[in-house]
C-alpha cells in the first residue's frame, strides 16, 4: 500500500509513519516543515500547506489511501486560521482524492467536536454535535468531520477517529505544557470533584488509525462512520495530570479554585487578550476551565467491535515509558 499521512512529522503523525513503514508501506508525508527523521525512514517527504489546493493534490496523487491527521490545534488564535487549516485544508483533501481515485480516507477529528460544556459520561458515537462552541479549533474540527463523513461514497470510503488527550514519549503539546506549567507553579486544580477524563497513548493512537486504514473499502462496515479511540481507562483529571508531573519528576498540582471562578476568569483574559490583539495564549479560557472541571469519557465498544481495536498498555504502563523518555524514574 502507498500511503499518504498528512502532518506526518507532527506527533501522531509521526508515529502513524513509523508503524507504516515497519509493516513495509510506502509512505508519503505532506507536511509544512523539515523532517530529515522522515527522509531516514525511506519516506518520500513532501512540504506544503493544507490550504494549497495544488500543493495538496499534488501530495495525493498516486496514493491508495490518506491519513489526513494534520491540523491548526490549540484553543486560542483567529477564525480564519482554524478555517483555512481545519476546513478548507479537509476541503483540499477530500477534492484532491476524488480528482486522483484515492479510495479511502482515514480523518483525525476530535472528542471536543461533540463537548457540550458538561459532563460526557460513557456516550457513544450517536451523541449529537453541540449547538455552539467555546473555541474554534473544535467548531472549525465539527465542521471538517461532517464533510469528511457526507463525501463517503462508492468511490470514496471515508472514516473519522476521535482520539482524546494523545500522550506519550516525544509529545511536543500536552505534556510539555503540562510539565512547563508544574515546574513554574502554574498549575491549579480546577474544582475537588474526581471528574473522570479518556486519554490515549500514542503508540495505541496510531495503530488505531492503521487498523482503520486497513478494515476501510467502499461499502465496508465502517465506511462513513466515526469512532471514539481511548486507552478504555478512564481516570480523574488531575490524576492523569500529576502523573504526567511525575513522570517529568514534577510534584503534585495542590492548589485548588473553583470551576465558576476559574470560568469566570477564562472570560475575562478572553475580553483581555483580544481587546489588546494579543496573540499569545491566556493562561485561561472558558473552554479550558469547562475542560478541566467537566467529565469526559467515551464507550469504545464501536472501536473495538468494528475495528478490532484494543489497547495495548496500560496507563501506568504508559507512564512509564514517558518517564525512562524524560530521564525520570517515574511515578
């Protein structure tokens, strides 16, 4: 199979390439940066951006199948650069594969596209999208889910995984921040309920989107569908955060502030920051307090029963090979 993998030097990305090309793929990135990593592994790398229709349909040309996984993430930024990335960059994509006679598309969403600003607790895929959003990276996500799932066809097989909190060793998002925060004493737990949260590890993330790519054909049972993806382990928030403080040899989060103070103050910095134009993250924003005081955990039945998935560590197992990657014993 030639596969293509869009933001294949990203996280998740990259670690899709690698398994790829370990099974014997022919594997094709289409990414903005350099990756001399990628061209290492045999992979033929290609830079570009979303946005570039010819760009895009240029990277898509003699694939078999394409792993749009790249995308504008984070919670703070303008409308039209989540737009131009997110949707007009998944528009890109799913136009360059009919064009070429691609046959399947695996898209990367996100469990944020159905986050109501309340608890989500064990849901299944058939939980509706919300009717407003908080930030634009999940409404801009909604958006490029539903015309991912509309363009399935007899030509075109398309699927959509909605991994959440990816981690693992070489994250460059979720846990630098976490720890960056942890070592400055920035960092407060956001309520004292036990709120359990999903999260999955990056090897099982990736492997996920293969087994996807490999049980997707026109007509296939899991063609125009979306699925949940998580390591089924469900834990409290804070848990999952101290332990990622932990694994980086960080003490616990002790500090504590209450959910409506902390969305209150979310509010606030919003008005703040884009009064002054500034670019830059707040420290906090409604969706991030409602975030980190709400549950969301999903039922990964549907993953496991259509796409044969089951994951392959536990947390603590997880853990610990974050730590032995940061030079840290672990916790």
């Amino acid at each position: 199979m030639k596969a293509l993998v869009t933001g294949g030097g990203g996280f998740l990305g990259k670690a899709m390439v690698r398994q790829l090309v370990a099974r014997g793929d022919q594997v094709r990135s289409y990414s903005r940066g350099r990756y001399p990593e990628l061209t290492d592994l045999g992979v033929d790398v290609l830079r570009g951006d979303l946005a570039d229709a010819r760009g895009v349909a240029s990277a898509v040309e003699g694939i078999d199948l394409v792993f749009h996984v790249a995308a504008r993430a984070g919670i703070w930024g303008a409308w039209n650069e989540y737009h131009r990335t997110n949707v007009v960059g998944t528009e890109n994509v799913l136009t360059a594969c009919k064009r070429h006679g691609v046959g399947g598309l695996v898209y990367t969403s996100s469990p944020s596209v159905v986050f109501h600003n309340q608890d989500m607790e064990g849901v299944d895929e058939s939980v509706p999208y919300p009717e407003t959003y908080l930030a634009h990276y999940p409404k801009t996500k909604a958006m490029a889910e539903r015309r991912v799932l509309e363009a399935n066809s007899p030509e075109l097989a398309t699927v959509a995984l909605r991994p959440h909190l990816i981690w693992g060793p070489g994250d460059n998002h979720l846990v630098p921040r976490i720890l960056e925060r942890g070592r400055a004493g920035k960092l407060k737990r956001i309520g004292t309920e036990p709120k359990l949260v999903d999260s999955v590890y990056i090897e099982d993330a990736a492997r996920a989107h293969l087994l996807a790519g490999d049980t997707l054909s026109p007509g296939s049972r899991v063609a125009g569908k979306v699925y949940f993806i998580s390591q089924g382990e469900p834990l409290p928030v804070w848990d999952l955060v101290n332990r990622i403080l932990g694994a980086g040899g960080v003490g616990p989060v002790e500090k504590t502030v209450s959910p409506r103070l902390a969305l209150v103050a979310g509010w606030v910095l919003e008005v703040v920051y884009r009064a002054l134009g500034r670019k830059s993250e707040p420290p906090m924003t409604r969706f991030l307090a409602r975030q980190l005081s709400t549950a969301h955990w999903f039922d990964i039945s549907a993953a496991r029963r259509d796409l044969g998935f089951e994951p392959g560590l536990s947390i603590q197992e997880g853990i610990q090979k974050l730590a032995e990657s940061l030079g840290s014993p672990g916790s």
